[in-house]
C-alpha cells in the first residue's frame, strides 16, 4: 500500500489488516518507506501489528524499482496471497510474480470511482497478472465489468469496513456534548467531513438557514478542517448563523462525537467511494440523512434504513432534517436498522470474511495456503 498520507485506501487496508489479524490470520501490511507519521504510526493504532516498507517511488524509477522486486520476491515464498491497493504496488507485484518461481495469487482493491482505461497495458495486468479484484462500491465493479478487463466473476464489491469496537450504540456521549456547552434538550446535527466542496459543507449550511428561518430548535456541528474552513466561516457569518453552526475542528476520538449527534448528515455532492464516515455514523445507531451518491443507494434503503435526498438541494435536505427533529420514533427506528446493518454486513470483520473467502479458494487453485 503504497500512500504517502493518510486517504482512504490507506484506512482501508489498515483496517482490513487489524481485522485480518483478529481473525487468526498472518498478515503484513507494506507501507511506503517515510510514511511513518502520517501512515505506519496511525496503522498500527488501528492495531496492524506486522508492518514492512518498500521504496515505492514515483513513476518509473529503475534502482528502486528493482530493489523492491528483490525484496517482493524473496516474501513470495512465505506468502500464500498477495493484495494491492495502488498502481505502483500493483505493477510491482505482477512483475515480481511474473520473474518468480513461486507466483502467489494477486488481488487488487479499487477504491476510486474513476474509470480504469482499457489500454494494453492494462489488459495484460488485469487479464494475465490479476486473480481477482475488489471495489469498495458495485458502481465501481460495473466500471471494470464495461472495461472488458477482467471476467465478471473475478470482481466481488465489499462494501463497509466500519471497527464495530469502537463504533458502536453503546459510545458515552455526555463529554463532548458538555465540552460543547450545548444542554441536552438542543438537538444536535453533525457533518463529519474534511471541509472539501464535495463534501457538502455549503449545502448543509443552507438548509440549516431554512430549518432556522422556519423557527427549528437545533444546533449544528461541523467537525472537520481542510482548505475550506475560512469560506464556510464566512458563509456562516453572512447568512446570520453564528449561533446555530459551530466548527469544531479535527477530533481525533471520533466515536463520542458521533454519540452526541441526534441527527447525522452526509450530504456529498459526488461519491468519494468508501464512504467511511458513513458507515461509521450507521454503526453508532444514528439516524442518517444521506445525498444519493456512490454507495449511499447501493447499502441504505429511504425511510428504512436512513432518509435519502437528492445531492445538492438544500430544501430536500432541510425537509429530512426537519422530519426527525419532529419524528423522534423515526430517528430510533432508523437508527436501530442502521446498526443492525452495519453488524451485518458492514463492518470490517464482515469484509475480511469476504476476503478470506476469496483468498482461500485462490490459494486453494495454486496449490497451496490453508
């Protein structure tokens, strides 16, 4: 896993790894050499005790290149499967099978929902190097099926991969609630996203002028940071909603904020694949009011399991808010379905069965692993 910071696909394999280990299985997660504070220290947080680096460098660069073959090498004969996340490692894992006498199985998780080009290149890494490939989203899987590159069958989509000890209904909310000085009769919305336009920011700050314009009792939450935060500030300020949005700045411990929350927010103009905060808020027991981009259709079902709007339209959002600040018994119907989803088939523990379904029979058709 080839990440310099920490994205998605880094907490993906991170994740993925903890649960693997839980699990009973062996497992090394080889990171990008230097990546130690923004990638390694934060995996093994996560609880990936196995940890190896490789040079990863950009592009083509032949020295390092090939120093990561040898090393990728000599750890395929103690390897039953090997999995990637990225272009590099990918390429340097086909290679390396492809120059050793004792090829391991190679699977590739997609996290992006970005087309993959069907060039030659592609079609020999995919159709001869690839055993099987996972998305995070069935979207994502009907790329690679229109692609041609690979059999349907060697596709599968996982969605989820949520830690369900320590997200959970069962999280004490009280301390960040008080931190906040909020009183426990003020509803509480929350957004939980790096402040990045297609998160939402602007759209939920709309439809919280509209619930305020209509006399709503509520305060909103924006936890996060990023490049936005001086415009959102701004918009704040000038649609007269100093009082009723607070921004709350990175949280490092996320699950008490989240059980605070009486109302989650996932407004995304435009999908951003895994979703995590997501299936984070839906294992928390949280009714959800969530945009009907990338995962949101293919996990969540409207007035079932979360309130669905269309992305981009403050009043659609502002009316699903408005529903469960009036309809507690909605907010604990819905609630109480998204955490028995996210138990189901959402958590990490649910993906890594997933997985080791898939591994086994592909180490099974090579020949070895148990």
């Amino acid at each position: 896993m080839s990440c310099r910071g920490w994205s998605s696909d880094a907490y993906w394999a991170a994740r993925i790894t903890t649960e693997l280990e839980r699990a009973g299985h062996e497992v090394t997660l080889v990171c990008k050499d230097g990546s130690d504070r923004r990638v390694i220290e934060r995996a093994r947080a996560m609880g990936a005790s196995r940890i190896a680096t490789l040079r990863f460098a950009s592009g083509v660069k032949p020295a390092s290149d090939v120093r990561d073959l040898s090393r990728l090498s000599q750890w395929l004969g103690e390897t039953d499967v090997i999995h990637v996340h990225r272009g590099k490692e990918h390429w340097l894992a086909a290679v390396a099978n492809r120059l050793s006498s004792t090829p391991r199985p190679l699977v590739r998780t997609r996290h992006i929902v970005q087309p993959i080009r069907p060039h030659a290149l592609n079609r020999w890494l995919y159709r001869k190097a690839t055993s099987l490939v996972v998305t995070v989203t069935e979207a994502i899987r009907g790329q690679y099926i229109a692609a041609e590159l690979i059999a349907p069958e060697r596709i599968v989509a996982l969605p989820g991969g949520v830690d369900l000890a320590r997200f959970h209904p069962g999280v004490e909310d009280v301390s960040f609630r008080r931190s906040l000085g909020a009183g426990s009769d003020v509803p509480l919305i929350g957004l939980v996203a790096a402040f990045r336009a297609m998160k939402g920011h602007r759209v939920a700050i709309e439809a919280a002028g509209r619930l305020a314009r209509a006399g709503r009792r509520f305060h909103m939450l924006l936890i996060g940071e990023g490049a936005l935060e001086s415009e959102l500030r701004r918009t704040i300020v000038s649609e007269d909603l100093t009082s009723r949005i607070s921004l709350v700045g990175f949280v490092p411990e996320l699950p008490p904020a989240m059980a605070a929350l009486d109302v989650a927010l996932y407004p995304a103009l435009e999908s951003d694949g895994m979703s995590r905060v997501l299936f984070e808020y839906l294992a928390m027991g949280k009714p959800v009011v969530a945009s009907r981009v990338g995962v949101v259709p293919e996990v969540l079902e409207d007035g079932k399991t979360a309130l669905l709007v269309p992305a981009g339209e403050p009043e659609a959002l502002a009316q699903a808010i408005g529903r469960l600040l009036d309809d507690g018994a909605l907010g604990t119907r819905l609630g109480a379905a998204a955490a028995l989803l996210a138990r189901t088939r959402l958590s990490g523990a649910a993906v890594a069965r997933g997985l080791m379904m898939g591994y086994s029979r592909l180490a099974g058709e090579a020949g070895h692993g148990s």
